[in-house]
C-alpha cells in the first residue's frame, strides 16, 4: 500500500497515511478539527541501486592523464 500526503487548508498541517488507493482519506484536520484535508503530491523515496544503470553504461568515460607519452626521436 502506498504513502498519502494530506494538508490542511486552514493552519496548514501535515500528515502522511499509509492506505489503499480507493480509501477515502481524511475529512478534518486532526490539529484544528476546522480545516478539510487535501491530498497533494509530496517527496518521493524512489531510489535506484546496483548496476546497469545511467552512470554505468552511458556516462562519458573518464579521461586517464596518468599515461603520458613524450617520444624523444
């Protein structure tokens, strides 16, 4: 199940509820018991781990200046 965001409209307070997708949420703030609740969109926890990724397969690759050649002829 995911995460919801609810703010309130009237003193602005937040909380985060674990529910369905189909649950209703709140209806009062919880802190007020005056404002309505509104869902909006807030920070994602989304990560990408191990290899395979962007930074693997598609970055530039490294410039190495340790291998300098001075050819003396």
């Amino acid at each position: 199940m995911p995460f919801y965001d609810y703010r309130c409209n009237a003193c602005s307070h937040e909380v985060r509820i674990l529910q369905k997708r189909t649950a209703p949420g709140p209806e009062h703030c919880e802190l007020c018991d005056t404002g309505k609740m509104e869902k909006y969109i807030g920070g994602c926890s989304f990560a990408l781990a191990g290899g395979g990724w962007f930074e693997d397969g598609y970055s530039a690759p490294s410039s190495d200046t340790s291998h300098t050649s001075d050819s003396t002829d």
